[in-house]
C-alpha cells in the first residue's frame, strides 16, 4: 500500500518500512493495535489454563518423600481431558515454566500413560 498511489491512507505513512533484528520492536505487533491486545489476552488466558493445571495435579496428585505432589500422565488425562483437550500443550507450557517435571519431550496418550508428572 505504501506504493499505491491510490492509497489515501495516512497511517502508512508514518511507519517505517522495515525492521531489523537488532530492533527491539522487530517482530513484535504496534504498541497499542489490536494484535497486541489480542496476543496479551491469549497470554493471560494461557496462564490461568496451566493455573488451573497445577491445582488440578495437586488435587489429583499424591504427595512423595520428597514433598512433592505427583501424578501419573494417564491419570492426569482421564481428569483434565474434561476439562480441556489442549492437556499436553498446557504441560509443555508449564514446564518450560519450571512448574512441572516430567521425562521426555511430548506425552502421548496410551504410550506415556505411566509417566510421572511432579508438581515443582
């Protein structure tokens, strides 16, 4: 559009063109647009689903010699799948929070049923 000659619009023209990898702004939505606001709502609502996650194993869960609650993949499924169907993402996305712990790199249903999840 900045090239049209039959764009009237004036809020192009005040934007730079391009950014660049050292640019704190690079890849990042225009402070205030709607995209942000849409990317900082879907980050609060990401953050009250592994909330509600960590309630969810320390409800479930059983609490080991070393003082934390437990709880198996499989049991976790069975429990929280009624609640959302995003079960994995939501762990991959609390552990890369440090709140859980558990081994390997994705769970798959069935396959990992037996392995545990530790509330960190």
């Amino acid at each position: 559009q900045r090239k049209n000659p039959f764009s009237s619009d004036d809020r192009l023209v005040s934007k730079p063109a391009h950014t660049h990898r050292g640019d704190p702004t690079y890849g990042r939505p225009p402070e205030g647009s709607r995209t942000e606001q849409r990317g900082k709502d879907a980050h609060s609502h990401v953050g009250k689903e592994v909330e509600e996650l960590c309630l969810i194993i320390r409800r479930t869960g059983e609490v080991g010699e070393d003082g934390h609650v437990s709880v198996t993949f499989g049991q976790l499924f069975e429990t929280y799948v009624t609640i959302s169907n995003k079960v994995v993402g939501i762990l991959l996305r609390a552990r890369k929070h440090g709140l859980v712990h558990f081994e390997g790199e994705m769970l798959w249903q069935g396959k990992d049923d037996d392995v545990v999840i530790t509330l960190l």
